[in-house]
C-alpha cells in the first residue's frame, strides 16, 4: 500500500505555489504574457523550479503568516518569472 493509500496526504499545501498560482493569474489577466496553454504551462513549471518550496502540514494556512518569508518568497518569485518570460521570448514555443 502507498503512503497516499494509507494517509490523506490532500491537506499538504506549498505556500510557494499558492503564490505563484496566483502572480501568474495576474499576468494571464493582463493578457502580459502568451495565454496559451503551453506557454503558461512552462512559466509555472520554470518559475516553481526557481523557487524554495514552503510546504505546510494543515488544512489551514498558518493564521498568522511569516511576513518576513512571504516577501522572501515574493521576490524569488519575481525574479523566477522574469527569467522565465525572457527564456520564453528567447526560445518561443510558436510565432
Ligand atoms: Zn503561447
């Protein structure tokens, strides 16, 4: 039997994703980036590869958030996502 068989593993969150879930939303709705599925598809995976995971065992965020890491994570993200957009101009997916 699996661990996930065994335990349910769906309360796991990562807080970096969450947030990078939710900039690349932002750049979706501003129509700032190529929409189409396989652009956006490579900038969350290439901007989750650029940044620290932050997984938390709760069904609930933390009440109070590290603000201090948050904004860490914020700008990591940031920085993950511009390279990532220059990358995608640098070698498109389409014309
Ligand atoms: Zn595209």
């Amino acid at each position: 039997m699996s661990l996930r068989e065994r335990y349910n593993l769906d309360s796991l969150g990562n807080r970096s994703q969450e947030l990078v879930d939710e900039a690349i939303e932002r750049l979706v709705d501003e129509r700032a980036i190529c929409t189409c599925e396989e652009c956006v598809m490579d900038l969350v995976a290439w901007t989750l590869n650029h940044v620290t995971p932050r997984y938390y065992a709760s069904l609930l965020s933390p009440l109070i958030p590290d603000m201090t890491l948050e904004q860490k994570v914020r700008v990591e993200i940031d920085l993950a996502i511009s390279s990532g957009r220059k990358r995608l101009r640098e070698h498109p997916h389409h014309a």
